[in-house]
C-alpha cells in the first residue's frame, strides 16, 4: 500500500510543483497526529528517492502543551487537580516516547507554545481547536523568524483534503456568492479576514509565509489524500500518535468545533463511498474543487494572499473571526 500512495504523493509535488529545483530544506511542523506522520514518512522516500540533497529537520508542537520538567500547580490561570495532573505527566512520556521514535530519522526540536496564547487565544474563544491550530502555527512561524534559515526553506503541514475541502467549502457557504473582487471593493476589513482565513487554514498547497526579511513557503502536498487512506497507513507503519487530551483535560471547552468538523468530515467521507465518485469529480478532488472556486472567482488569485500569514498568526484573531461569522 505505501508505494502506490507515495506514487500518488509524488504526482501531488509534481502536479502543483511543490518541491522546486531550488529548495534546499524542508521543515515538518509535527503536531503528534497521522496525517503529519504519514507526510513525513513519503518526505522521507522523497528524499531518499528524488533528492538526496534536501536535507528534513521536524518541529514538534506536542498537543496540548510543550515539553516541561515539572508539572506546576497552575497552568494557563487554570487551577488543575490531581486527574489532570495525572493525565499531563503520562502525557509527557507519551510525548518523550514519539520525540525519540522521530530522532531515529531526521533531527527533532520541540517548540513550545507561549502560555498566554493558550490563555488569551484558545480556553476563551468560541472556535477552540481552530484556535489551537493557529496557535501552534504562530509559535512555528516565530521560531523561523527568530532562526537562521535559507531562502527556499520549505515548511511542511500535514493538511489533507478533507481539511482543504473543509476550508474550501466552508468559504464557499458564507460567500454569498459575491465574486472576491466586489468584496474587495465593498467590504476590505472583511476581505482582508478571508484571505487571511484562506491562507491560515491551506486553501493552496504553497504560500509565501511572509516572515519578515525570509522567503520560507508552508507547503500542503498531502491535499488529495482523505482520512481512510492515512488511516490505514498509519496502521501498516505502525507510526506513534500523540492523542489529543484536550477533552480529557478541560472537558466542554473542547467539545466543540473539532467534533463538529470531524462529524463533517466523516459524513462526507461516507457519501464518497456511497457515490462511488470518480477522482475528478468536484467532490472528491482537491485540485477540480480549487479550479472551480478560481474559475468562478469565489477564491482570490494566489498573490492576494501571499505574505498574509505571518501577519494573521499575529493579528487579533477575535476581530478577524467575528468578521468571518458574518
């Protein structure tokens, strides 16, 4: 199974030319999930295979929380009791346990996120786990702009089809229909949190991060792949996940985007099944699904969006949010 679908990942990188001649490294930003872990291993065949001259280092952004040495009473202006406490120490070793499954092949560095945004981005806004995501992304971004990098650096996310479907979709809904130019036009605040929304959530599968004086793109080359396929690869690797004990640990806060959009996504994936859809069909593919939205203007060109992330990573994510629900 892994080679027929690394050949379909190596179709993916050529198709949409995601790995130029000029690129020298790539970076793995590595939450502890599947999709990441599988993405990691077709880099590594990649590399292997195609370009022995790349070198891969992986950034590890452990959920919930980074690596400590000691457990403190408090964390985030949160009080926590002894379960919770339990559940963060055999997170650690969870944790300790997947740090040295990947230092086996590439080098690992654990980056750890700011305490306040934990405070101030996630346990007080509505979108949760969407704010769990940008959060750790802002502490990737802040890492490469405080580290010597080379231009052409490629950071690499393990963001499937369902998640760029989800984006895609989604912004096709609270579209209206208006072409991206009228909102331009009409409404630039808005305008402005939707290509911040399209670039933050992967709507394309390169984007120029726009770190201050870097050229460093985030890539997405796992965005034909679906949930079963990585599902089911993970179980032949045998690959370590870091659970997500989010709900565990927090209870309610935690129980509502993520299990909404994965609600979603299982749906979905079921009436792909049902449907039996060929792989060009709108909704089974990534890359038909993107040139429809471009070719009736619902999605802006690459460029409007380019340079746009590093902002948003540090923008007020609650304006921009509450501008995106309306």
């Amino acid at each position: 199974m892994f080679n027929e679908k690394y050949q379909k990942f190596k179709r993916t990188i050529t198709d949409f030319n995601i790995i130029p001649k000029e690129t020298k490294k790539i970076v793995i930003g590595m939450s502890g999930g599947k999709d990441a872990a599988i993405m990691t291993h077709f880099l590594m065949e990649y590399q292997k295979e195609e370009r022995p001259d790349i070198k891969l280092d992986m950034l590890i952004a452990p959920t919930p929380y980074p690596l400590w040495n000691d457990i403190p009473d408090k964390i985030f202006n949160t009080a926590i009791n002894s379960t919770q406490k339990d559940l963060l120490i055999e997170q650690k070793k969870v944790i300790d346990n997947f740090l040295e499954y990947w230092s086996q092949y590439m080098e690992c560095k654990v980056i750890p996120v700011e305490y306040e945004l934990i405070e101030d981005r996630i346990l007080k806004m509505y979108w949760s786990c969407m704010m769990c995501f940008n959060t750790k992304m802002k502490a990737f971004n802040d890492y490469f702009l405080k580290e010597a990098h080379e231009d052409n650096t490629l950071f690499a996310c393990g963001w499937t089809k369902w998640d760029s479907h989800y984006t895609l979709l989604s912004h096709l809904l609270k579209s209206d229909g208006s072409k991206w130019y009228e909102v331009k036009e009409k409404n630039p605040k808005k305008y402005k949190a939707d290509c911040i929304y399209l670039a933050s959530f992967s709507a394309y599968t390169k984007v120029d991060l726009g770190i201050p004086g870097k050229k460093i793109y985030r890539i997405n080359p796992m965005v034909e792949f679906d949930d079963s396929e990585t599902f089911a690869l993970s179980r032949e690797l045998e690959i370590p996940v870091v659970e997500d004990i989010c709900a565990k640990l927090y209870g309610d806060i935690f129980e509502q985007d993520r299990r909404k959009i994965s609600k979603y996504l299982e749906i979905f994936s079921n009436n792909q099944k049902h449907l039996n859809l060929s792989e060009n069909t709108m909704l089974y593919s990534y890359r038909t699904l993107l040139k429809f939205m471009q070719d009736i203007e619902l999605i802006p060109p690459l460029e409007e969006i380019e340079s746009l992330v590093y902002d948003a990573y540090n923008s007020n994510f609650e304006e921009i949010f509450n501008l995106l629900k309306k």
